[in-house]
C-alpha cells in the first residue's frame, strides 16, 4: 500500500477488508507484469476472469446476474485508487471500461438480456463496451449521427463509433443512436452483440498510452438486430446513463489520485537514494517544495473525492441526484493533480524517469487521457457552472 495514504473518516472493517482484497489481486496478478503486458500491447484474457470472481466489476448489479447485490461509491473509489497507484492505466481501462456499460444494461435490459450478456460481463468471461463517441465528436452527444430506424420487427443501425476502450475483444456494445430528431431527445441506446450482422471493427494501435487496452473505431453498416435490443424508452438515452457517467467519473478522478500518490511515492524513495552535491536529494529544499505541493494537492483531492463518495451513497439512499457538480469538478481536480504530480515526479527522477519501464514514465504519458476520456476538462467546467445555477 502507498506510504501516504492516510487515515479515511468512513472507514469500516467491510471497505478496509474490500481495499485490501483488491490490494492483493494488483501486488499477484498484476504488479509483477505491468511493463511487460504495457510493451506488448495486451494483457491474458484470464485476468479479465480473475477480477470478475473477486467481484470487482459487481458494484449495482443484481446477485441474479453475478453482481454484488449492493452499491457502494467508498469501495468504487478504494479500487480506483489502488487501480490508478499501480500504474498501467492500459490494463485498468480495459477491466473497468464494462462498468461503464453495466448499469444501462442492469436498470433497462430484459430478464433474457440480463441472464445472457450481464452475467457473462460481470463474471469477466466476456467483454463489454459503451459506444458514444463518434468521429465527428465526443463532447457534444447530442449531435451524434449514428441511426437506427425500424425495419420490421427489428432495428437497422448505421454509423461509425470511435475511441471505444475494450472495444476489439467486446462481447457486448451499449451503442447510442438516434432514432428521433435533432438533440439528446433524439438519441435511445441498444445492446448489441459483436456478432450482430452488419457490424464490424478496426483496432486503433497508436495511442500515446493505455498501451494494454485494446480500443477499436466499430462500424455499423445496416446492422440488424431485434427490437429487443432497444434499451429503455426510445429517446431516453440520456437520463439511462446520466448515473453512468457520473460513476465514471468519481472512477476516474480516483484513479488520478492513485496514480499521483504513486508519483509522490515513487519521487520521494529517488530522492532519498540519489546524491547530488554531497547530499540526497530529499535534502535540497527546491526539491522538498515540490514533494510539499503534490502532497497538499493529493491531500486536497483525497478529501474532496471522499467526502463526494459518501454524498453518492447518501444520494442512492434518499433516492436523490447524484453530486452532479462536485463530480464535474472533482474530474478536473483530479487530472489536474495526476498532471502536476506526474510532472515534478518526472522532474525530481531526472533521466531515470525519462525511461520506459519506470511507472513515473508510463503515468506522465498516460494522465493526459484523464483530462479527455469521460468528459473533457472544459465540457466538466461547464457542466459544473450549468449545475451552479448560472
Ligand atoms: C483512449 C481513449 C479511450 C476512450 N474510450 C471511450 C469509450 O470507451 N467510449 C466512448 O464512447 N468514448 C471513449 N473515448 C472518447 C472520449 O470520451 C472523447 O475523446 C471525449 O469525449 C472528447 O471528444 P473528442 O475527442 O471527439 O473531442 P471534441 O469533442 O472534438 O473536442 C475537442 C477539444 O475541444 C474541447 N471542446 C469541445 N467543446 C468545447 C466547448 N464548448 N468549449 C470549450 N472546449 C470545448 C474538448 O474539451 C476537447 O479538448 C475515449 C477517448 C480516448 C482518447
């Protein structure tokens, strides 16, 4: 476990004993691997299941279709810092990119649906994907071009999906289409299968990091399915996964804070070993300001994002809306923090942080997906100023 973390006001013996189950599963199954799965590009199916026993992908998901049969935001933000402090944000994107697809599919899909696609997602012996992006835009939904219109009893959709992370090796795709008029109005979501005619895909291999996932551009050219593979209300799209994104994003500023506590971690074991003019690093006061400032701002981050994880779950309770702006602005934050963090780590490491095979290195090339994936830095500040009223 990181050196910094510090004690947590909601502790309780189920989340510590949770933390430290998915603390065992990174130091076995994946520590040991992450540069050689990063270089190859790919990472063993069996890992998928591995994590799926553990129940790490079971968070709002009936116990009928393999889930946990509970929510929890303090455990969904544990594993997302303990994900983010390993540093292979490939391997993390790849498991946990279903957790984007698996509640439209547990809140709108039929029993049939349930039993067939989520159980085999949650289990992790199959992937999942949410497809929303598009070629002509990620931020702005609204204006997405993708179609689906009847044909029978059943659905023909067209158009192209980018950027979508699990993509190649997916199972099952929650796509978004429109099949009204103009805006989010417009737009209802389907789960297709990978097998679905009509549908194909093309690998995209030349990301600047997430070097392990897999993520694929699908095409939809005329793709059949049935009616049935229509999720929820026709139009309905966005209410479906407005809790979606937001979990996504309490996932993601939490992995930012892993992985800037694992550039603090890291910076300070380097400058405690190397000498530079007749003392350690850890000695030369410009270097203590930097450890001083990615300490402070992870602090910062570290009680924001927990106090937020507790109003989730006072949220879910009372039946109320999810902290929609606190959310926005805690993405922010968080990449925000993971940049500075990777950035005067980088610096303090000198040379030695410059190569591969040093999780400094790989985390530098890897925060910048933090301030785009999920809602981009700018469409988060609005967001945040739309919720403030203004
Ligand atoms: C590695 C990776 C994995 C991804 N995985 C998935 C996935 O699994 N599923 C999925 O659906 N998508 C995925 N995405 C897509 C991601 O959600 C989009 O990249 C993101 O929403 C931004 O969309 P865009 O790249 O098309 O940028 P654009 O929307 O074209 O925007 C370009 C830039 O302009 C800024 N901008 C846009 N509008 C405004 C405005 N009004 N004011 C100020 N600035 C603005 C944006 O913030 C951005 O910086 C992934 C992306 C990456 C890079």
């Amino acid at each position: 476990m990181p050196t910094t973390t510090p004690a947590r006001p909601f502790d309780t013996p189920e989340r510590a004993s949770f933390r430290d189950t998915v603390q065992r599963f990174i130091d076995v199954e994946i520590a040991p691997h992450a540069d050689a799965w990063d270089e190859a590009g790919d990472f063993p199916w069996a890992l998928h299941e591995k994590a799926g026993a553990l129940g790490l992908f079971g968070f709002g998901i009936d116990e009928a279709y393999g889930g946990l049969g509970f929510d929890d935001a303090l455990m969904r933000f544990d594993s997302a810092v303990a994900m983010g402090y390993a540093g292979i944000g490939g391997v993390n994107a790849s498991l946990f990119s279903r957790g984007i697809m698996t509640g439209p599919i547990q809140h709108l899909a039929s029993e049939d649906q349930k039993a067939e696609a989520l159980t085999a997602i949650v289990s992790g012996q199959v992937g999942g994907a949410l497809a929303m992006t598009e070629p002509s835009g990620g931020s702005d939904l609204a204006r997405m071009k993708t179609r689906a219109h009847r044909d029978g009893e059943d659905w023909l959709i067209s158009g192209e999906k980018t950027f979508i992370t699990g993509g190649m090796k997916a199972s099952w795709f929650v796509v978004g289409a429109r099949t009204g008029g103009d805006g989010f109005g417009g737009v209802s979501l389907f789960l297709v299968p990978s097998d679905a005619p009509g549908f194909s895909r093309t690998a995209i291999t030349n990301k600047m990091g997430w070097w392990a996932s897999d993520t694929a551009t699908l095409h939809f050219d005329d793709c059949r399915v049935p009616a049935s593979a229509q999720l929820g209300q026709e139009g309905a799209c966005l209410l479906a996964i407005m809790d979606n994104f937001n979990y996504e994003r309490l996932s993601l500023a939490a992995g930012c804070l892993g992985m800037a506590r694992r550039c603090l971690d890291d910076a300070i074991d380097y400058a405690q070993q190397r000498e530079t003019f007749g003392k350690p690093l850890i000695k030369h006061q410009a270097i203590r300001h930097k450890i001083a400032d990615m300490s402070m701002k992870i602090d910062a981050l570290d009680s924001y994002l927990q106090m937020i994880a507790w109003r989730i779950n006072q949220a879910r309770e009372a039946g109320a809306p999810m902290p929609a702006a606190e959310l926005a602005k805690v993405k922010v934050l968080g990449s925000k923090t993971a940049e500075f963090c990777a950035n005067e780590a980088m610096q303090i490491l000198g040379g030695a942080g410059y190569l591969r095979g040093c999780a400094v290195e790989r985390i530098y090339r890897e925060v910048k997906v933090m301030a785009i994936g999920g809602g981009s830095e700018e469409i988060m500040r609005d967001l945040a100023v739309k919720q403030m009223g203004l």
